[in-house]
C-alpha cells in the first residue's frame, strides 16, 4: 500500500503583498502622513478626543476576510491627529517624552528586521550591547557594570530589585522562594507606585516597603529612615534594599542620594536608584552636581522615552555587577544552549539578564538617537526644560491668584489658582475643572496632582519643543479658563456642598 502524498489543503499563499509597487506607494504615503504629523506638532489643538464614529468602527466584530490593504491604511491613517498630545510643546501632563520625526527611521529599520532580541548572534545584539556600553559610560558606572533595554523604568525596576532580593538570598530564592525571611526595604512617599508594584509581583509584599516620610524639600527624611531601618532589625526583620529617587514624579526632588549610598554601605544593603527622568539630568550641568550619588548605586533605572526623547517605549536596568545580574535570571534549557560559532553563538544573550526570552529591537532607536543628536545637544534639552520650569515658578509667584505649591527642583513646577476665603476642598474642585478645562479646549495639557493634601496644577516639562511663549500662554489660559462660568459653577456647586 502506497502513503498519499501529502497535499496543502490550500493553494500557496504568503502575506507579502502581490504588487510590491502598490505597495510601496501606499508605505510612502503613510510615511508622508506620519512626517506630516510631526512637522506640525506644534500648531493646533494639545489633545483631543477620539471622535464617537472612529470608536464606533474600532468595536467592529473580528473580520474574517481581511479589510485589505487601503481600508486598514485609511483606518491608521485617520487616528494620527488622536493621540495623547505629548508632541505639542503644551502638553505639560505626567512625565511624557516628546519623541523624534527621526526615531521613525529607526523604528522603520527594525521592523524591516524584526529581530528577536532575546538571544542569539545577529546585529541587533550588538547594537543593544553597544547602548549598555554607552550607559555604562553615561551613569560612570565600572566595566563590571550589566544592563539591558525594557519597556519602562516598572520594568526596570523589577528585574533591579530581583537581582537585590536574590543577591541577599545567595540566589536560593530562585527555587525555595522567600518565606520566612523578613525580607524589607525603604523609600519615599513621594517614590513612584513602581517601586511597591515591584514587592508585590516578586512576592515580598508591600508591607515589606517601608514608605518614610519626605521633609518640606519632598526629599526622603534620612533621620525617619535610619529609625525605620533600626527598628526592623530589631523586631528580626532583614533590611536588604533601600530605594532613593532621582526626580520624584510628583515635584521632581531629588533624594540625598550621596547621604544614602553612605546608609545603604554602613547597612550592608543593596541601593537602588529610581531615576525613571530624573538620573538623565548628568547631561545638564545645572543639575549633575546633585547627581554624583547615582554612580554609587548598586543598580539604576531609568527611561530612555522620557527626557532622551526616545520613541515610546524604551527603559533600562542598570546593575552595577554583571555576575549577579546573570546570576538571578540566567536560565538555558537545552533548546537554548549556547555555542561557540553560529547563531546560537554571541554568549551571553539579553534573556540572562531579564525575563523576557521574545524582545523587540528597541536598543535601535535608543542608539540611534544618541549616535545622531549626541549627549551634548541631548543635555541642552534637559537644561533648557529645567531653566523653563524656574521660569514658570517664578511667573506664578508674580501672578496674582496664583500660588505656587512646591519648591521647583528639576523639571516641574506645581501650582493652583486661588481666590479669598475659599476652603482648600472649594479649591480643589475648581482647580480640577480648570485643567480638565485646558485640556478639553485643547489649548494646554497639564495634569494634577496632590501635595500636603491640597489639588495642584502639576505641570512637567519634557519636551525639546517647548519654549517660553509655550508657558507664558498656560498661564494666561489658566487666569481665562479661571474666570468662565464653567469654573465659576463648579466653585458655587463645592460651597453648596460644603454646607
């Protein structure tokens, strides 16, 4: 009896397009598009909506036939004007960086490649080892020094404080786990929610963080914290890490990261640096002299999509010791054994030194952009955003009706509209409506926050794009949107209210 050959159940087919010319026609014009968007970053509207009939088409039912190559184009096309707003120089909101019309070069040739970074030996490796080289050099941290690209500081972050938990544990951790050790660490309460995502996922628990108060400066207290530390020890608990913060989400303070690597080196334990934008300011020579404690840090991690512009999404971990690096991820089952020549060569891969084994070639656009602009040109942006953040506080404070809310350390400065004789909860309300005011206008782009328990207009500055008019016409938006019926509403609803 003769086997069948064995038959395609349907003719070959591909998902490369039919007519390559086509093709590249439509890619140039979606290219023209994109470029087009940028090139007016800087006109019109900060942010606005997504209109009702484009949500209403982005509920369709999961096609079955494909849409085709114009109809999805089309589709794509239509949502450039909808994003978020973080290219405009007004949009002042969270820690959002602007990106660069070059960066899409970048993130054109790495989709042409789509590398899978976790391993083996090909180009993308090497231009990822070449950016930890360069942040290596960056942060002047020592040739023992490891790192690797991520999404985000969150990310970083975990894979830092892994490395910590299991450096303390002489890496047993990774098969007994980490019960009964009495495991804790200590921040800032003004440390991004980040850091107590990290304890929960690595199966600490944030009880285990120990959230110290900040002083006036929002700086962590360095004398609440050496209480904490003393009085874990003895209740028998195990301090193991303590997290200082290179521009704080909130108010941009920078912790006494000099005074902390001396507490972290007395304590025998492990110094973290959440310097997700913050740690960048090295570049600038206004702010590197409060910097020095970063080299210092046992690991680091920052964003390369926050003050380096880098496209979204692009972190990195830092960790000043490669062997223990490796040490707490490192893992090749058969299927992944490394060799000497070939592919599975270019010993050791990404995947040793964070949890990802499928990586995107992010390292292409973060190298791209600082073999393209450099540190010098890339430092001057942060500088100017640090000068422009001064400048805004010092206009808020010659404003009458405006009140300045914290000190202007870095990058933000966070203030309120105010008016005589109206309780802070009346404040709130009405300083709410006003941002949600600029925003739905389009005109700005801030965000809020709270300090000391009162609403503040935070405004963060992150943007190469910006410049002083920029901030000169927030502030004369804030005094007009102050005065409309909408607000004034809004304060006569929170009196009634209030009783």
């Amino acid at each position: 009896m003769t086997d069948k050959p064995i038959e395609e159940p349907t003719p070959q087919e591909s998902l490369d397009p039919e007519n390559w010319d086509e093709f590249r026609a439509q890619a140039r014009h979606m290219l023209d598009a994109a470029i087009d968007r940028l090139q007016d970053a800087r006109q019109g509207r900060v942010w606005t909506e997504l209109p009702g009939e484009i949500k209403e088409t982005l509920k369709a039912p999961l096609p079955r036939e494909g849409w085709g190559v114009p109809d999805v184009m089309g589709r794509m096309e239509a949502l450039l004007p909808y994003g978020a707003g973080n290219t405009n120089p007004r949009f002042f909101g969270w820690v959002h960086g602007s990106g660069t019309p070059a960066n899409l070069l970048a993130e054109i040739a790495a989709s042409a490649m789509n590398a899978n970074v976790g391993g083996r030996d090909h180009g993308a490796i090497y231009v990822e080892k070449q950016v930890v080289r360069w942040c290596r050099e960056l942060f002047d941290f020592p040739d023992t020094a490891s790192g690797i690209v991520v999404s985000g500081t969150s990310i970083a972050t975990i894979i830092a404080v892994k490395v910590a938990r299991d450096t303390r544990l002489n890496f047993l951790s990774r098969k007994d786990g980490i019960c009964g050790h009495g495991l804790v660490g200590y921040t800032s309460t003004e440390t991004h929610s980040c850091v107590a995502r990290a304890f929960d996922l690595l199966g600490l628990g944030t009880d285990a963080l120990r959230k110290i108060p900040a002083n006036d400066r929002f700086e962590i207290d360095m004398d609440a914290l050496k209480a904490a530390i003393a009085a874990d020890r003895e209740a028998g608990l195990t301090p193991f890490i303590v997290i200082g913060t290179a521009g704080t989400v909130n108010v941009g303070a920078i912790d006494p990261l000099e005074e902390l690597a001396d507490l972290a080196a007395e304590e025998s334990m492990w110094f973290h640096i959440d310097g997700a934008f913050g740690s960048l300011g090295v570049l600038s020579d206004r702010v590197k002299d409060r910097l020095t404690g970063v080299k210092r840090a046992d690991s680091l991690a920052f964003d390369f999509h926050k003050w380096l512009h880098v496209n979204y999404d692009a972190g990195f971990a830092l960790i000043r010791e490669e062997k223990l690096h490796r040490a707490a991820f490192t893992d090749r089952p058969d299927y992944l054994t490394a060799k000497e020549r070939g592919l599975a060569g270019g010993n050791p891969w990404p995947v040793e030194y964070g949890p990802e084994l499928s990586r995107g070639f992010r390292a292409l656009k973060v190298w791209a952009q600082i073999a393209e602009f450099g540190t010098d040109r890339l430092g001057r942006m942060i500088e100017r955003n640090c000068y422009q953040a001064s400048y805004l506080g010092e206009q808020v404070e010659k404003t009458p009706g405006l009140e300045l809310l914290a000190p202007v350390a870095l990058n933000i400065c966070c203030f309120r509209y105010t008016e005589p004789g109206l309780s802070d909860a009346v404040l709130d309300a009405m300083n709410d409506e006003i941002v949600i005011q600029l925003q739905e206008q389009g005109s700005a782009a801030p965000s809020t926050t709270r300090l000391k328990g009162r609403l503040a207009i935070r405004v963060n500055i992150t943007n190469h794009r910006t410049a002083r008019a920029d901030l000169d016409i927030l502030l004369e938006e804030v005094q007009r949107v102050a005065a409309s019926p909408e607000v004034a509403a809004v304060r006569d609803a929170a009196i009634r209210d209030a009783g």
